[in-house]
C-alpha cells in the first residue's frame, strides 16, 4: 500500500490487477468502448471478410427451394364391443414427427419414386440420391403437423414430399396388419387350447354320469343326513340318562327330608328311560322316607312336654324304627335295579355309537360324490366361459384386420416448391457473427491489455492516489520534444494543469510539514516524467517561490536539451568533487529558477547516490531553495530512483495513458514502498482531454478566447 498521505488517510493505492470472476464495472465498460474507438477496424474487417465469404458460398450453392404439406390426427370410429388400436398420446405426435424424419421412411420414400418413374430420382454431387431435408413442426393447440422438404430442385422436392406422406400411411397400414396377424396368430392358439381342455372337462362329466345319478346321489346324502342326526340325538340321550343314574347314589342318601325330595328328584328325572319297576321302587322309597321325617317331626314335638315312657312316645318310636327297616329294604332293592339299570343304558349306547359310524361313513361318501360332481360341472363351465370370450375376440379381431382404422390423414397435399431466400438468412447470420467475432477479439484485447487508458482505470487498479492529470498536446512534429511551458503560454489546458499540480502540492501536508523535495520517478522510459519535472519546476517558480530544477538521471539525462542549457558541469561533477552550488547551477530569463544537470558521465553514477555528498548537497539545497524538483531514472531501468526516494520528502510516480501497464506501475510502487520512502500521489500524464474523464478546464480555451476579446 501506498503510505498514507492522501487528504483520505483510508485510500488503498495499491489496489487489485483485473480480477476476471467479478462482473464487468462501469470502468471496464467505458474501457471497451474506448478500445472500441481505437480498434473500430477490427470488427469491420471480421465483417468485410464474412461478407466476402458469404457471397462465395451463395454463388457456389445451388438454391434451395422449400414445399410444405400439412397432415392430421383425424376422428376415429370406435367399435362398442371390437378391438381397436392404441397409442401412447403423450408421446404419440412426437413419435410420429421421428418417424417422418426416419431413415426408414427415407428409404421408402425413395424406393416409391424409383418405381413410379425410372429417372424420379436425380443424383447428387456426390452420385448419391438428391438429399432432401425434411422439418416437421406441430402447430401449437392442434394435432396438425407441418411437413416441410428442401432440396435444390423444386419438382422433386414436392415429389418426394408427396410420397414421403403416401409411403407414411401405407408403413402404418402395414404395421397394423402385421400387428394384427400376431394377434390373431396368438388368439387362435389360445381358442385351441381352451377348446381342447373343455373337451377333456366334458368327457370327465360325462364318465362321471354314467357311473352316478346326481339326483338318487342328493337324495341318499338327504336321507343319510337326517337319520344320522336322529342317532346323536339318541346317543345325547342315552349319555345324560347314564350321568343320572351314576349320579344317584341311593346308599348314601340319608333318610331326611331334603333328602328325600333329592331322591324324588332323580326317581322323576329317570322314570322316563327307567323300567317301570324301578320307578315305582323309587316313588314308594321316597314316601316312606317322608312318613319316617315326619314321625321324627311328631316325636320332637311331644318329647318337649312328655317323658320318653310315654305310650305316645314309644309308639312313635316302633313306627320310626319299623320306617328306618322298611327304607333300608328299599335301599338293598334300588342298588340291584340301578346296576340294572345302568348295564342296560351302556348297551344301548354302544349300539347307537356303532350305528352312527356306519351312517357317518355313508354320508362321507354321498359327499364326495356330490363335490367330485359340482367340481366337474364348474371345470366345465370356467373352460366353456372362457372358450366363448377368446372366439369373440378371434372374431373381432379378424373383422378390424380387415377395417381400415388410420387416424391420420393428409390435410393438405405439397405445395408448389418455391426458392427460399437463403441469401437473407446468411447475409443476417454473416453480419451478426462478424460483429459478434470482432467484438469479442476487442473484449479480449481490453480485457488482456493493462495499459491505462483513463485516470478511472488508474483509480481502480492503484487506488484514489492521483493528484494531477497532464492532458495530451499535439506537437508540431511527430518526434520533436514537446517544448516546455512560457509565462503566457497559449496552450491553457495544458497550463492550467500544472497549475492544478502545483496547487495540489502546496496544499499537500506530510507528517505536518508540506514536501519541499520532490522526487518525480515512473516505471518505465518515455512516459513523459522529465518533461513533467521541468514544466512542474516552471510552474512552481512562476508562482513566487525559488525553485531548484535537478537532472537526477546521471546516465541519460535530458533536461539540459530540453532547457537549452549545458550538461557540464553538474550533478555528478558535484557528488564526485563536493563544492558551492553556485559552480554547478544554471539560470534562465525565469529568475527565481535555478537548473542543475546531470553532469559528466561516470562508470558507476549510482554509486555517488551513497556518498555523504548527496546529503550535505540537499541540505544546502533545502537551505537555499523554497523547492527542490529531481528528476530521475525509470525504476526498472537502474536502481537510482529507489534509493533517491527515501532521501526525498515524496515522490510522485507519473502514469502515462495507453503507455504504462497496470503490473510494472503497482511492481515500482512496491519497490518505492519497500524502501520507507514516502509516495505522494500519482501524475496522469497525456490524458485524452476529449473524453469525459477528463473534465477540468476542457473550456479553458473559449473561456480564454472570450476573455481577450
């Protein structure tokens, strides 16, 4: 970075080269159409040239003639019960573009020509078939497509555009009938087969019949049924019957009331399946066990009021003892009927199981006759359906083979070839590429060249660091040196830019003192910094102050041509042999300003820059002069001005337009910074007062002129 010293102490001199991934800025704008300005011949030229290469082409080339023809996706009927064809119509139309445009069709196309005449087709240069370039476009909402053929012969064009559609529609015919054939290939294998395995169905019915009547097979099933649910109903009974009577255990029910309606119970429940007998055992049993309950009853009672003695009592006991014998007799008769009893039931019951065994097994079998036939029947009838739907289909697709279904149609037939005016269209696409190549070499060549080519630029790349601008002076000849600035000198613009310099420099402050000795310095030879130090020392001293004028290029100087004073002797006589300035400084018809020149040369004048001597000079210098302008050597042309400029108060860095390049300047400032050296501002010299960027006093001149009239 460049020292601070700008009144905007924040500045960053040393700024970024092209950075090429950032958008272009208002700056590199105003670039482009600068090198536009400049180079205006290359875009002409590129124009000129594909100009002249097109118009060679276009006589070259046959012309091309154009023929269109339209076709659509027309209605279509469809059949309630019949087989039509599908397609997929999201894609449908553009398939059907692909296909017009096929190498296929081509071929068939041309086959169609060649056998409607022998000579249909014509060659090309080659001895190929004429190409012609087919371009199909749908138009928008619509199933209509537009067909368009070009060749270099009309007749043919619309010849082949003509059968191109023909040969269209009889390929899709003739797909759909081969597609129609393999589906009717397949069907038919299909109604053989199933005819086949319905024969095989009915003949296993039939067998089956024979051996079988369905209705007796129903019947038997029915009547087996309905006895075997009779016997478990029996074998039910049976079951609960024997539960009952093992359940009844008369031994040791006990003669007491409750008891005895329990036994009453059970008598009732088994009277149904018992021996009449028995039932009767149990009844009588079951009375005498209450009478018994009820003498006990009786003798509780009077035993309450009488003494055991009593006759009452003791009648009531013999009738209690006489009921307690006549149970235990009916208890030994009711063991050896219930074992009875019992034995019977389980016969009857084994007898019941067996039968229902044997019905079991008989419905079993009635069963399996009835399903063996329902499964037969629903064989056949599956097989006899499915036979019915495949012949339907058969028969429907034999009758759409031979129906034409096609869709799509020729809307309008190919029109009368016409020439296309290709000369137009090149000319167009010429004109724009031309433009577009010339252009784009002038982009490269402002986005490649890092010259400068306004102070904008400079502010961009290096930095807010530039204190004046020196615009460009045409000179009266080419080579001649520009001459130096007079007191009244005509060229105002160019006057009042020093002025602007000199101004910016009085009103420059460093460190709080304003810089006395200047160093003017610059990268590279010619960009105008001698000539800058002299007109800035003329300038400074026609404003009063003593100014002293120093040749610092020992090895090349020029100052003393363009002063008009001698060489010897001067600054290098000075350093080798220390003495007064007065032995070494020159003056003009300017007063106050004094010259000194390079002096003699010498092998090594860098070295003298070392020496004490130049030290003790600038002191005297500084002692004598309100100013001390030294011009020195390029940086990149010896190492003088590099070690004069931490000598100096500041140094300012001149920038000459379409000359200095953005790399070697920001290299030279680093090298000025690098040695503690302080770098007051940039000089833009020969700026283009023409353009916008350069605004100051662009009016000097009239405002001159109004003046001295």
């Amino acid at each position: 970075m460049l020292p601070t010293h700008n009144p905007d102490p924040g500045y960053e001199a040393l700024g970024p080269i092209y950075d090429y991934t950032t958008p272009p800025s208002p700056v590199r704008v105003r670039r482009f159409f600068t090198f536009l300005t400049q180079y205006w011949w290359i875009p002409a030229a590129t124009l000129v040239l594909t100009l002249a290469a097109a118009a060679i082409y276009v006589r070259r080339v046959a012309p091309t003639f154009i023929s269109r023809a339209r076709m659509w996706e027309s209605e279509k009927l469809r059949l309630p019960e019949g087989a039509s064809y599908t397609e997929n119509l999201e894609n449908y139309l553009g398939t059907q573009m692909e296909l017009l445009k096929s190498p296929r069709m081509q071929g068939l196309t041309l086959a169609r020509l060649r056998a409607l005449k022998s000579n249909a087709v014509p060659a090309g240069p080659n001895g190929q078939p004429l190409p012609v370039s087919i371009r199909v476009t749908q138009t928008p909402k619509s199933s209509v497509l537009v067909i368009e053929g070009a060749s270099s012969q009309a007749a043919y064009t619309e010849a082949y555009l003509n059968a191109l559609m023909d040969e269209y529609l009889q390929y899709r015919r003739n797909l759909r009938k081969a597609t129609s054939g393999d589906t009717l290939a397949s069907i038919s294998g299909q109604v053989l087969r199933f005819e086949s395995d319905l024969k095989t169905e009915q003949n296993a019915l039939v067998d089956f019949e024979r051996t079988n009547n369905f209705i007796v097979l129903q019947q038997e099933g029915a009547v087996a049924s309905a006895y075997l649910a009779r016997l478990k109903t029996e074998l039910s009974d049976l079951k609960l019957e024997s539960q009952l009577l093992e359940a009844t255990a008369f031994e040791q029910v006990a003669t007491r009331p409750g008891d005895m309606n329990l036994v009453l119970n059970l008598a009732e429940s088994t009277s149904g399946r018992a021996s009449a007998a028995s039932a009767t055992a149990l009844s009588d049993r079951a009375s005498t066990a209450k009478q018994l309950e009820l003498l006990k009853l009786e003798r509780a009672k009077f035993s309450r009021y009488l003494r055991p003695e009593h006759p009452k009592i003791v009648k009531l006991d013999d009738e209690i003892e006489r009921g307690k014998q006549i149970i235990e007799i009916y208890r030994h008769q009711s063991r050896e009927q219930l074992a009875v009893t019992q034995q019977a039931t389980k016969f009857r019951m084994s007898n019941v199981l067996g039968s229902i065994q044997e019905w079991e097994g008989k419905v079993v079998e009635a069963n399996s006759r009835i399903a063996e036939a329902e499964r037969l029947k629903l064989n056949v009838s599956r097989t006899q359906s499915l036979y019915e739907r495949l012949l339907t289909l058969l028969q429907n697709v034999d009758l759409v083979r031979n129906l034409d279904q096609e869709t799509f149609g020729i809307l309008d037939a190919a029109s009368t070839a016409r020439p296309y005016r290709q000369e137009v269209a090149l000319l167009g696409v010429a004109i724009l590429g031309a433009l577009a190549v010339g252009l784009g070499i002038i982009l490269l060549l402002s986005v490649r060249d890092d010259r400068f080519r306004s102070v904008a630029e400079v502010t961009e790349k290096l930095g807010d660091a530039v204190v004046g601008q020196v615009p460009e002076v045409l000179k009266a000849r080419r080579h001649s040196p520009l001459p130096l600035l007079e007191h009244d000198d005509p060229r105002h613009m160019y006057a009042e830019s020093y002025r602007s310099l000199r101004s910016a420099l009085l009103f420059l402050v460093t460190e709080g003192e304003r810089p006395r000795v200047l160093l003017i310095a610059s990268a590279l030879p010619n960009e105008g910094k001698s000539t800058i130090a002299a007109n800035l020392a003329l300038i400074l001293a026609l404003g009063g102050p003593r100014v002293l004028l120093v040749d610092g290029d020992l090895r090349k100087g020029t100052l003393h041509q363009l002063m008009g004073m001698r060489r010897e002797p001067g600054l290098a006589d000075l350093l080798r042999q220390p003495a007064e300035l007065d032995t070494v400084i020159q003056s003009n018809s300017l007063p106050n300003l004094a010259f000194i020149s390079s002096g003699s040369h010498s092998i090594n004048p860098g070295d003298l820059f070392l020496s004490p001597a130049l030290e003790q000079f600038l002191a005297r210098a500084r002692q004598q002069f309100d100013y001390v302008v030294i011009d020195s050597s390029p940086v990149f042309a010896a190492d003088d001005a590099t070690t004069l400029a931490p000598k100096t108060d500041g140094t300012l860095f001149v920038v000459r337009r379409g000359f200095s390049r953005a790399r070697p300047v920001r290299e030279a400032l680093e090298l000025i910074c690098q040695r503690q050296a302080k770098v007051l501002g940039l000089i833009f010299n020969r700026a283009d007062a023409s353009s916008r960027s350069y605004y100051y006093y662009n009016r000097a001149d009239d405002y001159h002129s109004a003046k001295a009239v």
